[in-house]
C-alpha cells in the first residue's frame, strides 16, 4: 500500500484576521496532502447514500410491506432522528479517539447496516437499521468535517468545503435516479444494496489513502503548534494529558466561547442555509409547480436537477471567493443573495416565471461553504471538532424543522404564507449578522 507523502505544512507568521478568512489563535497549518483530501471530500454522501437512493421507492417500500403511513412516517424520520441525537457525541469521539479509526469504524457500521436494510421484512426492521445508519452517519460526518476544516489550512478551506459541497450536489443528481433504476429490477431493497457498496467505497478509500497522524493532528491530539512571535492575547490553553487532548466532556465545549460573534454567525448562517434548502426549496416550491401552475413530476424533476447542477457553479465560486476576500466578510452578501433569491418566488405567475426564479435559487447556495470554514476560522484547533458537533446539530435540527414549519404555513395562509415565514426568517438571520459583525467592527 502506497502511504500519502507528508503535506507541505504552510505557517502563518503573523496574526490572522477572522473576516479574512483566518484564524487569529494559533499557527494554522495544511496537515492532509491531496490524496487525503480528495479521500475525505469525496467519502462525504457515502455513507448516507441509502437515505438519498430511497427517496423514489417509498412507495414501493410502502406497498411491499403494507405499511400504514403513520410506519412509513416513522421509517422516513428514524434517520433524520438518529443524525440529530448524535451529532453532538459525535464531535467528543474525536477528543477521545484518532478521527480516522472512528470514521473506519462508522464506515463499516453502515455497511453492515445497508446489508441488514437489504434483508429487512418489515416496517420496524427498516426503521431500525435506518436508525443505525443515520447513528452511522452522523459520526462519519463529524469526523470528516472535522478533519477536513482542521487540516486542510485557512488558504484552501473555502475551496476544500466548496468541494464537498458540490459532491452532494452530484450526489443529489445521480443517487435518487441511480435508486429508482435499480429499483426497476430490484425493488425498493436496491437502495441499501446501493448504500452498502458506497460506504464500503468509502471504508476503502479511508483506508487505503489517509493516515492516522494527519487526522490526530487535524483535530489537536498532538503537541500544540508553538505559538508565533507577537501574536497578541491568545485563547484559554485547553488540558492536556500526555501529548493528547483532555477527554473531560466540558474542556472542549467551554473553549467554543472563544468563536465569539464570528462563530454564532456561522451557526445562525447555518440554520437558515439548511431550513431554506429542505424547506422552501424542497418542499414548497414543488408542491407549488404541482398545485398551482398543473406541472407534472418529471418536469419538476427535471427543474430540480437543473438547480442542482447549476447550484454546483455557485458553491465552488463560493469557496474560492471565501478563500479570496475573507468568509466573514462574504457572510452578510451571501445571506442576501439568499433572501433577494426567495423574494422573487412571490413574482411567480404562469410556468415560464416558475421556472425561471426556481433556477435563480442556485445562486444562493453561493452562501453553503462559507459557515463550516468559519468554524475554522473562528475556534482554536483543539475545539474544532465541538465546533463541528454544533453545526451538525444545528443542521439536523433546521432539515427536521423546515418541513414542519412550512407544512403549518401552507395549512395556515397557502404559498404565500409559506414564503413569507422563509424569507422571515432569512431576514432576521442577515439582520442579526450584520448587527453582530458592527458589534464586533466596534471594539
């Protein structure tokens, strides 16, 4: 097996500046070579695959196993439930243990469980390996974030999550379409079939093309980088135990303090990114093309995959630009690029305007790298991975959200109260950056 060549370390020899895009705590260096880079961006969809390859055969899945939609409810929410209950142990398991044996370990948990989804026979069997699939996930995610925002250096972070990024938007392309051919010959089991082989890709591909001392030193279970000559008042030192990182559940919580403004911005960001994503975009505007404007499945369909690839261009012009002009600077523009997007929704009249502003909405995902590189940017190496535990939770918690929150308007005041509410909350999210970015201008 051919071990990835050490990285270049890149050291910064002056103190960072946040809004541009560095961290100001400590010597911020590349600890993943390419490969290992490539490895971890392109293992991100794998091992939720099955999750995305299902969506167009549950009602297959329904009628199979005569289920009542109360148990496909239930079967369709175990993952979602199960991402959310363990994002925030997930990011202690990387104070705790080497991020790379723990993604091995999750890899492998969702392959075995994608095989016992493949032989499920009934509605709680599915749900349960669905459970452990979504546990499974959940810690894949947290690890990867975690290694990636930490070791792939503050100069290629944007680009790097930009990468990811765009990988689901690939994902989201060909996995539902991939799941529903198969599901021709194979019926719904195909799905978990399709999910087993890709997280086994992905065991492989860590496997084969990671080391365990850049993930250890991506997350701080090293000797801490000396700190540089001048660099001002740095952060509380968090404990250390013979060369790694304390493994009290409060020492790297409380060291997420040091984000400050910069860091809740990023969670707030993250929210609204994610509850409009699976919100208004997933949920709504569909059913509006339906309802209103009598557009068949395949033309939405159609649509979605156009927003999809066109949505690519916008998140890796997101990264690089946040690698170029600071991600904090470009925080406040990409909200509002997000609400100017949803605003045009209420000048949908016919199908040529439906179309038309549906495609417009790529270019908010302008906005997507930008919060998990602020992370980066905003917290001390050895915190990150709590950091990364939060912005998982604070996702999980706005997907699970969204369709609620926009069920209820619907039943309410129709579209355009399901519109308002999302563009509500997108205003209150930029009004609440921009105020925490004059506070901190201020000081």
């Amino acid at each position: 097996m051919t071990v990835p060549a050490e990285p270049t370390h890149h050291v910064d020899a002056v103190p960072a500046d946040p809004a541009r895009g560095a961290s100001p705590h400590h010597v911020d260096d590349v600890f993943l070579s390419r490969a290992e880079t490539w490895a971890l961006v392109g293992s991100q969809p794998l091992a939720q695959l099955s999750n995305m390859a299902l969506l167009p055969s549950l009602g297959a899945l329904r009628a199979d196993l005569g289920l009542t939609y109360g148990e496909l409810g239930a079967v369709v929410a175990a993952f979602g439930l199960a991402r959310l209950v363990t994002d925030l142990p997930a990011g202690g398991m990387a104070r705790r243990w080497n991020p790379r044996t723990v993604l091995l370990v999750a890899f492998a948990i969702s392959t075995v469980g994608s095989i016992l989804g493949a032989l499920a026979g009934n509605a709680w069997q599915v749900a349960a390996v669905r459970l452990l699939i979504g546990v499974a996930s959940s810690v894949c995610q947290a690890m990867i974030l975690a290694w990636l925002v930490g070791g792939s250096g503050r100069v290629a972070r944007g680009r790097v999550m930009a990468r990811g990024e765009a990988l689901f938007s690939v994902a989201g392309l060909v996995v539902p379409a991939l799941g529903g051919l198969l599901a021709l010959q194979l019926g719904w089991r195909a799905a978990f079939v399709l999910g087993a082989v890709a997280a086994a890709i992905g065991l492989a591909a860590v496997q084969l093309f990671t080391r365990a001392s850049g993930a250890a030193r991506s997350v701080g279970q090293s000797d801490p980088p000396a700190q540089p000559t001048g660099a001002g008042p740095q952060p509380p030192a968090l404990p250390w135990v013979d060369g790694r990182a304390d493994a009290s559940l409060l020492a790297g919580w409380t060291a997420l303090r040091v984000g400050g403004r910069v860091l809740l911005s990023a969670y707030i960001a993250t929210f609204v990114v994610f509850f409009c994503r699976n919100g208004l975009l997933n949920a709504v505007i569909p059913v509006l093309g339906t309802d209103r404007l009598g557009l068949q499945p395949y033309q939405i369909g159609v649509m979605f995959s156009a927003v999809n690839a066109l949505s690519i261009g916008a998140v890796l012009l997101g990264g690089r630009a946040g690698d170029r002009f600071g991600r904090y600077r470009l925080l406040a523009p990409g909200l509002a690029v997000l609400l100017a997007a949803q605003l045009l929704l209420f000048l949908v009249q016919d199908a040529v305007t439906y179309v038309a502003i549906t495609l417009v909405q790529s270019l908010s995902f302008f906005v997507n790298p930008l919060p998990p590189g602020l992370l980066g940017d905003a917290l001390p190496i050895r915190a990150r991975a709590q950091g990364i535990a939060v912005y998982r939770a604070v996702s999980d918690l706005a997907l699970l959200s969204a369709p609620s929150v926009m069920g209820a308007a619907l039943q309410a005041g129709g579209f355009f109260a399901a519109e308002l509410a999302s563009v509500l909350v997108i205003a209150i999210a930029l009004l609440a950056t921009v105020a925490l970015a004059a506070r901190r201008a201020a000081r």
